[in-house]
C-alpha cells in the first residue's frame, strides 16, 4: 500500500532491524488511513539481553506517516522496547522498566492519548513489523 511504499524511499535505518508499527483499522495490514511510525533496533534485539531489559532506541531516527490522526511529532511512550520474553504484550515505553505498555491484546496502551507521548494510538488496534538481517 501507500504507506510502505512511502517509507521505502524516506526511511534509512541506523540499526540492523527494523520496527514499524502503527494503528490498524483494516484488518492485517497497516494503510494510507493509519498512523504508522518506523524505527530501528539493532540485529539483537530478540536475543537473551533484551528478555528481561529494554532496547533504547533514538528517537531523531523515528519516521511518521501522520494518517488520520494527524501526529507528526516523534510519540515519547514509544522511544524504548524490549523485555522480549513477554508474551502478553510487545513492550514500548519512555522509561523505567516493564509496565502495562506496548501493543497489547486489547490495543495500544501508551498512557496518553496526544500525540507527542502517545503517538495517537491509545487505545487503538495495532499491529507491528520487525525485520531483522
């Protein structure tokens, strides 16, 4: 869709993987109506130092497809991941250990519903994509 097309020629990751991730409101698949951010981690990211710790990730290095939400500021609740031997939830947070944060069974829950530290996604179907090399 126009989404990914859009961050192929925008989005040069830093790190060996990459993340994208966003509200879904079409089923399994992320489009042109939703609100999807890209980033980076590095080719570890599912190895045994991020089980039970979280991966920092730069912020500066996010890309933004604003879709309806309209959020083209970089979502601080979103700036970390890890504990990757959750199985209840994919882990985002802006600091300070594992919480009740991420993507979630039920949606998004980043604490704040504005864009700047929520991303617009609160509450909100999502789904996310990682590459790794």
């Amino acid at each position: 869709g126009r989404c990914a097309a859009g961050f192929s020629g925008a989005f040069a990751p830093r790190g060996e993987g990459e993340v994208m991730f966003g509200s879904s409101t079409s089923g399994r698949q992320l489009t042109a109506t939703d609100t999807v951010y890209a980033t980076f981690v590095g080719s570890d990211f599912f190895g045994p130092a991020y089980y039970n710790s979280m991966y920092t990730q730069l912020v500066g290095g996010m890309a933004i497809y604003p879709g309806p939400s309209g959020c083209i500021s970089y979502p601080g609740m979103f700036i970390t991941a890890g504990f990757t031997s959750s199985t209840g939830q994919f882990f985002f947070r802006d600091c300070c250990g594992l919480g009740p944060y991420g993507l979630l069974p039920s949606g998004f829950s980043a604490g704040y519903a504005g864009c700047a530290l929520g991303g617009g996604l609160l509450n909100t179907q999502g789904m996310i994509y990682i590459r790794l090399k």
